[in-house]
C-alpha cells in the first residue's frame, strides 16, 4: 500500500474511535453532552434546561421569549411563565442553567441566600494573621535559648582562662631555671662577701 493510504486509513479509524467513544459518552449521560454543546455554541440565545423528575434527571435546549421559558419535549413545545421577581438562572460550565420540576411542572427556584458585608481579601486576611500569630504561654523555647547562650559564654570564658594559664603556667616551669641561674650567679657574690 502506498505511504498517503496508510495515513487516510490510520486517521480514519482514529475518527471512528473518537466518535463511538463520543456516542457512548452521549448515551450514558442520557443526552447532557449534545445538548451542553448546542447551549455552548448558542452563544447565548439558548439555555440548558435540567428537568428533574424522581427517577432520574434528564436535560434539554430551552430559549427565553417574551417572559416564558420554552423548551421542546419530544415534538412537544412547553412553555413556563418566568417570575420577574425571582432569578431562577444559573451558570455553570460556561453556559446558562435552569432546573425545572417535572412532577409539579414549575421551575425551581435559585434563592441563594447571601451575607452582606463579606469581604472575602479582609476575612482571608484575618485568618493569615490568625495562623501567623506568636504562640503565647510556652516558655521551654526561651529556656532552651538561654541555657545554651549561657553554656556558650561560659566556654568561651573557660577558653580564654584556660590560655592566659596556660601561658602563666610555661612561664612557672621555666622560674625553677631562672632561680637556678639566679643562685649560681649569687653564690660568687655571697661567698666573696662572705669570705667562707
């Protein structure tokens, strides 16, 4: 077979690869995939609705018209009134939700209650400040440092006495000499004053 043949055939089963492993992703996740990618490439004009019921949830391309919802089940064109007062919508993955409740055939609502006043960069700073705070009570660390502070100017100071001794000590072994010569130089001297 030529070189060009073998790459088409190569790519081609690369592709049919892909698209089983992309029709078999769309099955499990019980048509999220087709519709997430429609939504996606709407640009806006479309949203993801997530219909809910008690068995198993299951999702669909809904729009906004005039202040009703509208989405296709099966052939059948749905349409829900959308409340001015609440805000049912949602984003996530980068596209525009809304849930709806099968059973009751209403959306369900988004009412996020929320603190006012929260600063996250102040409220993160406290607890940066909080974890970097000195430990007070604990004491062993301070003794520790000071007998060792201690220990080591005590060494020191035996170090230097021991060498300013030291050299004390050369010159005592050296005194008996120095007496010795002293005594031999007098003993002329003693003896000449002395007539013995």
């Amino acid at each position: 077979m030529p070189f060009p043949t073998i790459i088409f055939l190569q790519a081609m089963y690369y592709a049919i690869v892909m698209l089983l492993t992309l029709f078999i992703i769309g099955v499990l996740l019980k048509g999220f995939l087709w519709n997430y990618f429609r939504v996606r490439t709407s640009f806006g004009r479309l949203v993801l609705v997530k219909v809910r019921t008690p068995l198993r949830d299951y999702f669909l391309r809904g729009w906004v018209d005039e202040g009703f919802l509208i989405y296709k089940k099966g052939k059948e064109e749905l349409r829900l009134s959308l409340s001015q007062t609440k805000k049912p919508f949602y984003k996530c993955m980068s596209v525009i939700w809304i849930d709806i409740d099968e059973e009751r055939g209403a959306i369900c609502e988004t009412d996020y209650k929320a603190v006012e006043g929260f600063d996250p960069v102040k409220f993160s700073d406290f607890i940066k400040r909080a974890l970097m705070r000195p430990v007070a009570g604990d004491n062993k660390e301070k003794v520790i440092i000071i007998i060792l502070i201690v220990t080591l100017i005590i060494s020191c100071l035996s170090l230097y006495l021991a060498y300013t001794n030291g050299l004390q000590i050369s010159q005592l072994s050296e005194l008996p000499k120095l007496v010795a010569e002293q005594i031999g130089g007098l003993k002329g001297t003693i003896v000449g004053s002395t007539n013995i």
